[in-house]
C-alpha cells in the first residue's frame, strides 16, 4: 500500500531547480571543454578504486570526491564539508535561475541520446507513474541514504525512459540544434556531453504537460530511487502532520529520455563467481544443460551471441570455455518460483539466480557469493582467472523485455540490464537548498 502521509504527484512532474555547476573557465572555449570534462566522473557504482586514483590525478577537484569519499570512500561528513567548500570557494556555483536542463550526449556527429535533467516528483511504484524494474539491495541504498542525508544533495541524476514523441522531445531537440549550449565535455570515452538551461516559464509549462500524463521506467538509478524514497519518508515521519513536512526531498535528481526518439542501449551485466571453479562449474552444469566447448573467448563469445536463449558462457582457467543451454525443462519447472509470470520466467537472469546458481551450483545470488561486471566480457573473464573462479557471461535482454516485465508489475532481478549512455555526473547536481 502507498503511504497515505506521503504526498502524492498528479503526474509524472519534472520541477525546475538551481543546478549546482562547476565554475571551470568559459563554456564555451576550449578551456571550459577540457576543464568541465576533468571534473566530471561515470556514475559512482561504475568506478573502481583505480578508476578513482586516476581520476584525481586528472583534476584534484573532480566530483568523485563527492560521489565516493574518502579512503574507504564512505566518508560521508567528508563530502558535506568538501561540497561547502567548494560552494564557498566558488569552485562550485548555483544557477541563478531554477531551469530544466536539456542533455546531449553524441559520439561525432551521431546524437545517442537526448533528454532533460529536472527535479522529478517521488511516487510509490504501485501508482504506476515510474516504474522500477530491478529489485535493489540493502547495502547500496543505506550507502546512498547516508551519503544523502549528509549533504543534503542529489549528486547525480537517475536515469528514466518513457515513450513519447510529443511537444516535450520536439522542444528539446529545437533547443539543442539552434542554441548555445551552457556547458560542454568532451571526455575520454569518446562522448560529447553538452547542457543548456531552460528557464522560460512557457517553455517550461510545455514540457510539464507533455510530461504529466506519461509513464516512466527507470532504466538505471534503482538504488538511488529508493534512495530518494527512503529519505522522502524519513523526512516526512520526523515532521509528523506538521505542513513543514514537504519539502525538497519530495522530488529527486532525474534525467528522462523519449525512448522512441532515443532508443537507449542495453548492455549485459556478466557475472563472476569467485569460488567456483571453472572445471567443477561445467561438470555440475553438464546434468542440467547442454554444454558446449569452444577453444577460445572469441568463438565462445560469437556462439553466445548467436545461440537461443537461454544461453550462458562460461570461462575462467584456460583458454577454453563452455556455452549452456537448453536447460532441462523439468528441473527448471521445479526451480522457479510459481507465482512469476511465464515472461519473468523466460528471461536468461531469472534462470541464472533461481536456477543455475543455486540449484545447479548451490550459490546464493548475492554481494558475498557473486560480483558482477558491467558490459565488458573480458575484464570479467580476467577477474575469473584472478580469483581461480568462473565467469557467467550473458546476452543482453531487450528493452521490450524489461518493459514486458515492468509492465507486469514484476521486477527482474538485480543487475539484470544496463542501460546505456548512462548521463555524466558532475554537469549539473542539486542541492535541497536549491529546489
């Protein structure tokens, strides 16, 4: 059931705020290019220890600092007082007007992806206005709610899709081919990231309504949303019936993509199991599904690609690895659980964490038992080798899939999609003394 002391959006609603930017020279010379993108950093779940050594060796002043504090990077109070003084320093700088911010991310001249970054209005997932479709875990949120309450700051956006192809996406792509953009990065990876602020109240009120009837799907930021949420309840039982109890943290950092103009894409989320040796990982799996032995990463990756799914590629010690599939029909029956849908059943990661991993191997799905590594097949099979265990490489699932499930009502299961691009954090955070 909703919280009936929790206020209740009318709608998708995405509100102006006052970003918090860095002030990094001009935006638009090249200084301010290269400067804003030394600053900024991936979303904090995709960045290792390593990551973070080199990216302070890029600029002593990058975001990461905020989004992952400290030596242990959990060091909350830490990032409060770095966040102050940065805003003290001027290193940081809140917008002077609240604004709706166009986002654009191109490779060359190819635009992947455009949408706008707005404070988006929390709703219970049972009111069918944003819907999630993972399951989250424990650990993350309680991260992000400590790092949240502290600074009083949404760090970096989640990230939704909706199907649209209204007034809202014909203003965003007019505002970004015919104006200067506020902000631009041009960052390692290749991407060209550029930020213009709307603050016109009609064109405002345009993309309030083209946006209110809709419905979004999380694509990536399930942590973060219940982040949102949590603190949102929090807030509100520590006021009681007091008006005082609305406030910032009734809304969230977002960014919302038209899907049907800017179809994201959507990588796999392999998995390692540390340990599980390859050779007792196969032979386990042989009384299960059909195994397939190939001489190298290479054919296993190109027959993982073109097999029907399920399927699940295997590798570790050795140049060899394995592709399952066809799972036994009957043992698969048996493992999962009856009151799924037959299209949450279907899906290559809900065979993975209800069947494979704990009936084959007798795993549970976990942050103890399991690591996962986004996208990159290859690292994942390093990390395999590293700890003497058993890469599980995976398919991606489809965005009708996930909508299919989310639709539904159901949730996948964790780390199950990784959707793609993911926006940059650092163009533009929100503080709750900003709206």
């Amino acid at each position: 059931m909703a919280n009936p002391e929790l206020p209740v959006p009318d709608g998708l609603v995405l509100r102006p705020f006052r970003g918090v930017r860095f002030s990094v020279g001009s935006p638009g010379g090249a200084n301010g290019v290269e400067e804003t993108a030394k600053v900024t950093s991936p979303p904090y779940d995709l960045i290792s220890d390593d990551d973070v050594r080199e990216l302070l060796a890029v600029h002593p002043n990058n975001v990461v600092r905020l989004i992952l504090p400290g030596v242990d990077h959990h060091d909350y109070p830490r990032a409060r007082d770095t966040l102050r003084d940065w805003l003290d320093a001027g290193v940081l700088a809140l917008d002077g007007e609240p604004a709706v911010y166009v986002y654009e991310q191109a490779a060359g001249d190819h635009v992947l992806q455009r949408g706008m970054i707005g404070a988006v209005a929390l709703a219970d997932p049972e009111r069918r206005i944003i819907l999630p479709h993972e399951d989250v875990m424990p650990g993350p949120v309680a991260d992000r709610l400590a790092l949240m309450r502290v600074t009083e700051a949404n760090l970096e956006p989640i990230f939704l899709v909706y199907d649209g192809g209204g007034t809202a996406t014909h203003l965003v792509d007019d505002i970004a081919t015919t104006r200067v953009p506020l902000v631009q990065a041009d960052t390692d990876d290749g991407l060209r990231h550029r930020l213009w602020a709307v603050t016109d109240a009609v064109e405002l009120a345009l993309l309030g309504d083209d946006l209110r009837p809709r419905q979004a799907l999380i694509a990536d930021g399930h942590h973060r949303y219940a982040t949102y949420r949590a603190l949102q309840a929090e807030r509100h039982a520590q006021a009681g019936a007091r008006e005082e109890a609305a406030g910032p943290w009734d809304y969230g950092l977002a960014l919302i993509v038209d899907a049907s103009a800017y179809p994201p894409d959507l990588n796999p989320i392999h998995r390692v199991i540390p340990g599980l040796p390859l050779a007792q990982a196969v032979s386990r799996a042989k009384g299960a599904c059909q195994a397939h032995e190939h001489a190298d990463l290479a054919a296993g990756l190109a027959a993982l690609a073109a097999a029907d799914e399920p399927a699940y590629l295997l590798a570790g010690e050795g140049t060899a690895c394995h592709l399952l599939t066809g799972p036994d029909p009957l043992q698969l029956e048996h493992a999962m659980p009856a009151a799924r849908s037959a299209r949450w059943a279907a899906l290559n990661t809900s065979i993975l964490a209800e069947f494979l991993l704990p009936k084959v191997w007798g795993l549970s799905d976990d942050e103890q038992a399991v690591r996962i590594v986004h996208h990159d097949a290859r690292a994942a099979v390093r990390q395999a080798r590293d700890t003497g265990g058993t890469a599980v490489i995976l398919n991606p699932l489809s965005l009708d899939q996930v909508l299919a499930v989310a639709a539904g009502g159901e949730r996948v299961p964790r780390k199950s999609t990784s959707f793609g691009p993911k926006p940059r954090t650092g163009l533009v955070m929100r503080t709750f003394d900003g709206g």
